[in-house]
C-alpha cells in the first residue's frame, strides 16, 4: 500500500506549477529571463561601479598628461621665439631669420595643440580646457608684438613681457585640473609641473641675457630682472626634486652636468660682474646655443618624467580593467544559467517559429511569384486556380498561430490584388493600343486627304493653310504612335527600302515638331541609314527635338548635330534652356535606357522619355542626356553600326 501511495504522488512532486502568462510568448520570456537578470545587474553593479571611477580617472590623466606635454611643445617654441626675438631687439641683426623660422615653428605646434585638445576634450576635466581655451588670448596678442618686431617700433622689455605672459599662461593652464586619486600618479603630476616653472625660469633666463648680450650691458632694471629669474629657477628645482623619483631627479642631474651647462654658469657670472651696467663681452650666439642646449635637456626630462606619470596611469587603468573582467565573467556565468533556463522555453517556440519561417519563405520565393504569373499569362476568361490551404502548426503559442493565419492572410490578399492588377493593366494597355491604332488610322487617311488638297489647291494662302493642317496632323500622328510604343505595340509598318540620308531623317523629325523654324541642323557629317529603321529613328529625333523646344526660350534656336564615329554614328540635339538638375538627369538617363517600367507605371511628365528609351531599345541606340556647355541639356544618340551605311565624309549645313 505504502508503494502505491508514493507511485502515485511522484508525478504529482515533480510537476511544475502553472505560471501566470506561459502560455505567451512574452509571458514565457519575461518569467524565465526576470530573475537573472535583476541577479546580473545586482551583482556586476556593485563591481562595477567601484572600479569605473578608477579607470575613469586612470583615463583623463593619460590624456591631461598628453596634452600636458603637448603644451609643453608649445612653450618650448615660444620661449625660443622669445629669446630670439629679445636678441635681435638688442641689436643682434643675424637672428631675423632664425626669427622668421621659429615662427613657423611655434605657429606649427599650436596648430598641433589644438588638435589634440579638439581629440581628448571630452576626457580632459573642464578646469584644463577653460585654463587652455584662456591661453589661447595671450598666445593671439602675439601676432601684434610680431608686427611691431619687423616694424622696428617694438620695446625689448615689453616684448620681452608679453611672450613671458603667454608662457606664464600655457604652464597656469598645465597646473589647472589637476588630477587627484592615486597618489603616486598625483604626485607624479605635481613633478612634471615643477619641472615646467623650472624649464620656464632657464628658458627666460636665456631668452633675457640673449638681449643683454647682444647690446653689451644690463638696462636699468634689467639686473633685477635677471636674479629673480634665478632665484625662480632655483626654487622650482627643488621643489622637483622633494617631487620627483631617484631616476626622475638623476636625469635633472645629468642635464645640469653637461659642458654646455658648465659654460652656461660661466657665462652668468660674467653677467654677475656687469651688475654695474659695465660692458659684457659674450657672444649672443654661444650664450643661445649652450643655453638651449640646457632648455633642450630640461624638455627631455619633462618628456620622461610625463611618461612615467602616464605608464602609471595605464597600470591603474589595466588594474582595473582585470578587476571589471572579473566582475563581467560573474555576470557572464549567470547569464549562462539564464541561458540554460531560457532554452526549455525556447524549444517551444522555435520550432513552430522554423515551420512558420519556412512557409514564409516558400510563399515570398515560390508560391507567390508562382500564382502571379499564371494569373498574368492566364486567358482574361479562364477563372483564376483555387488556392492551396496550409496546415496548422499545433502547439503553437497563440501568437504564432496568428501569425500564421495572418501570413496566410497576406499571400491571398496579394495573388486577389495581383489578379486584380494584372486584369486592369491588360485592359488599360490593349485600350489604349486599340485608340492608338485608330487614331492613327484615321490620321494616315487625313494625311492622305491633304496631300490630295494641296496638289489641287492654286490658292497660295490656302495652300499654306493646308501645309500647316498638314504639320499639325504629323504630330497628331506621332502621338499616335507614341501611344503604341508606351503599350508595347509595333507600329505600322513605314519603311523605305534601300538607306536614306541622315540630312532627311533629321529634316523628317523636325517636321514632326510644332516650332520646326527655331530648329536648325548646324553640321551633319555625310551618312546613311537604313530603311527598316528611319521611321523609328525620325520618332525619336522628333521627340528630343519637341523636348528640347519646349524647356529653351521661345526665341533660342535648337542645334543639331551629326558625325561618324568609328562604324557608329552620332547625333547631338542642343538646347540652351533651363537645364536640369542632377538628380533629374539621372532619373531622365535611367528611363532612356528602356529599362524604365510599364506604361501604366510611368509618371506622365515622362512618357516622352519612356517613348525614347523603348524606340532606342528597338533600335539597339544609346541616348543620353548631359549638361550643355553654359545652360541647357544636349541629347547624344549612338546609332549601331548595322543601321548606318559608310557614306563620303562631307559636311551637310542645314
């Protein structure tokens, strides 16, 4: 008995509850992906979130530090400016072109700066990019001073100043927006801006004495000047060196070692004995190569002390890359378990989802396209085929099964509209082919009538009345034929046997226009065309030729053209009218091919262009449109060799 009864509660145990909306599929999706995902976010957000802020500042200070040493760049081509300048301000004439040169060259490393600020802007912090974009007055204010210098009108004291101003204003900006966070990083920073005064303070230095050098001795205040500049530099070099590491302070050591260095110390104390304003005798160019020479090495050990900053940001920002892994491959570990859970789900909708997919496809690739030709090649009489049922998809969610209904719904709405489609354009085209016909009919007989008239007719007015009913019942006809060529008729049959000249072809299209006086055959080169085509040929000029009248002005004249090329031969029909657009043209030159659609698919603005493109597609001609030279459009027709004979190549002027 105690068998029984726990036979018969085991199914009953391991059965599942139903679940509010599983028989949706949204309802499904929801349950089965909900918990894991609030799991997800919970877990990888409070990672997350903890070590974004640390590659987020590890980032901003490779890219400040960039910028930093970019601005760097900057100063070191100004202070060189600045030096140069003050030299030839004090009477140093063989520096104007070093002058002239190192402008380009500072001119050339703003234009770097503020690329690389337009790149990193967005991570750099916003108290760097107002102090940068403020920079940029005082760097402008040197375009005036520039002047003054090559007017000779410029102070060497305030020139002096107002390069100092523009340097003082790019290291201010260095300083803005520092970076907190690690310590070691911050530190690092403060370093490097140390070492910029420091650079800064030697830079003037030599920039200043370069002046002194050059006119001999110290002006009134000048002395000052110069020990101020040194007391500057001597405090800003031990400020680094508080800062700095021990191969960061080692490489400073290096650079005040070398013998350029020592002469640069020899040379400030002989400008220490002309405190008196007594006579220096130091060459302006050995104090500016040895003192640059220093600057030189003071920017490498920025350079290095800024890649050290940077390589110690990138190692902060991998830390926390491997640390945001970690808390990803957690997330990626329940997303798996979610997976695993969405998959009993997911094989109950897939599989109906596939039967439904391949249905689709069977109806968009076959059964469709299938129904609607046999509807369009079907006699008008015969009814159109049942159509075939499908099958239900059983245990399929509810959403699926309408689906289902729907594209069934869809396939027999379009084969109805199809046949519908197909019946309406078979009676409009022969409709239209019929009326044609008749018209035409009826206008072959009119013509006929006239030309009769006017053999009779004596009367000179009349006749000439006759001769214009004669033009105006030409053009009824060729609208005639158009309206067969749009339906895909042939016409009649009005060929001439042997070849006629293409001088009368073109003379035949022109007949065929309402304003044929305007239209004039400027230069046709000597050429024969062949009968069976001249009627299509005359059409198809005659309505380039109408077209071209009708966008020119009514008293600018319409030029045609004619030439061999090759075995081809070419006709050109110019007008100096409004012109198209572009895009026009395109759409023009699409429909010329004769590959523009159906009749009953063509805008009516250019049925002419479809009567053109199905004519040369008979024909085996290429037309096109292109702009005239000025204003105007010129339509170029390439006749085939099979329709032209070789004739003598003499200029026929219309």
């Amino acid at each position: 008995m105690t068998g029984n009864v726990s036979t018969t509660l085991r199914p009953a145990w391991f059965r599942l509850p139903a679940l509010p909306g599983w028989n949706s599929i949204r309802g499904r999706m929801a349950i089965v992906l909900a918990v894991p995902t609030c799991l997800l976010l919970a877990l990888t957000g409070l990672g997350v979130a903890g070590r974004a802020s640390d590659w987020s500042a590890a980032r901003a200070t490779e890219a400040h530090v960039g910028v930093l040493l970019r601005v760097q760049d900057v100063v070191r081509e100004v202070q060189r400016e600045r030096g140069l300048t003050n030299g030839l301000l004090g009477g140093a004439e063989e520096y104007r072109d070093d002058v002239r040169k190192q402008r380009e060259r500072t001119d050339a490393a703003e234009e770097k700066l503020t690329a690389a600020l337009d790149d990193e802007r967005g991570d750099l912090p916003r108290a760097a990019v107002t102090a940068l974009d403020a920079a940029e007055l005082p760097l402008a204010a040197l375009t005036s001073t520039r002047t003054g210098v090559d007017a000779g009108t410029a102070d060497r004291t305030a020139t002096l100043n107002t390069y100092t101003k523009a340097v003082t204003a790019l290291i201010d900006a260095e300083s803005a927006g520092a970076p907190g966070g690690d310590g070691r990083i911050a530190q690092g920073v403060q370093a490097l801006q140390a070492l910029a005064r420091a650079t800064e303070a030697v830079a003037l230095e030599r920039g200043s004495l370069n002046g002194v050098f050059a006119a001999k001795h110290f002006r009134s205040g000048e002395y000052l000047d110069f020990t101020e500049i040194r007391a500057t530099r001597v405090a800003a070099l031990g400020q680094f060196r508080q800062l700095a590491g021990g191969a960061q302070e080692s490489a400073l050591d290096k650079a005040f070692a070398t013998a350029a260095a020592h002469r640069v110390s020899g040379y400030e104390k002989q400008a220490e004995s002309g405190a008196d304003g007594s006579r220096l005798d130091v060459a302006p160019a050995r104090w500016w190569a040895d003192m640059t020479t220093l600057v030189d090495d003071l920017h490498r050990v920025q350079k290095q002390v800024g890649d050290d900053v940077r390589a110690q940001a990138a190692d902060t920002g991998d830390s926390a890359t491997r640390e945001l892994v970690g808390y990803l491959a957690l997330g990626a570990l329940i997303l798996a378990v979610a997976t695993a859970l969405a998959v009993v789900s997911a094989r109950s909708i897939t599989r109906p989802l596939g039967a439904l997919a391949d249905e689709a496809d069977a109806v968009a690739g076959h059964r469709l396209p299938e129904a609607v030709r046999r509807i369009q090649q079907a006699d008008p009489d015969t009814p159109p085929p049942a159509q075939e049922g499908s099958a239900g998809l059983p245990g399929s969610a509810r959403e699926i099964t309408r689906l289902a209904a729907a594209l069934r719904n869809v396939e027999r709405t379009a084969v109805d509209l199809a046949a519908e489609q197909a019946v309406l354009r078979r009676n409009s085209t022969e409709s239209l082919a019929s009326l044609g016909r008749r018209n035409q009919t009826l206008l072959n007989r009119q013509l006929g009538l006239i030309t009769t008239l006017e053999s009779q007719e004596l009367d000179p007015d009349a006749l000439g009345e006759l001769f214009e009913l004669d033009h105006l019942a030409t053009r009824m006809r060729r609208n005639a034929e158009s309206l067969l060529v749009l339906a895909g008729e042939e016409s009649p049959a009005r060929s001439w046997s042997g070849t006629i000249a293409v001088a009368d072809v073109v003379r035949s299209a022109v007949a065929e226009v309402e304003q044929y006086q305007r239209v004039t055959a400027v230069d046709l080169e000597q050429g024969r065309i062949r009968g069976h085509a001249v009627a299509e040929l005359s059409h198809l000029l005659a309505e380039l030729v109408e077209n071209a009248l009708m966008f020119s002005p009514p008293k600018q004249p319409v030029e045609i053209y004619g030439w061999r090329d090759g075995t081809e031969y070419c006709l050109a029909v110019v007008d100096r009218g409004i012109g198209m657009t572009r895009e026009r043209m395109a759409q023009a030159n699409s429909l010329l091919t004769g590959r523009g659609g159906a009749l009953l698919a063509a805008p009516t603005r250019f049925l002419g262009h479809h009567v053109v493109g199905a004519l040369a597609a008979r024909l085996g001609a290429h037309v096109e449109l292109r702009p005239t030279q000025g204003t105007g459009v010129t339509a170029y027709v390439a006749l085939p060799a099979k329709l032209v004979q070789e004739q003598p190549s003499t200029a026929v002027v219309g």
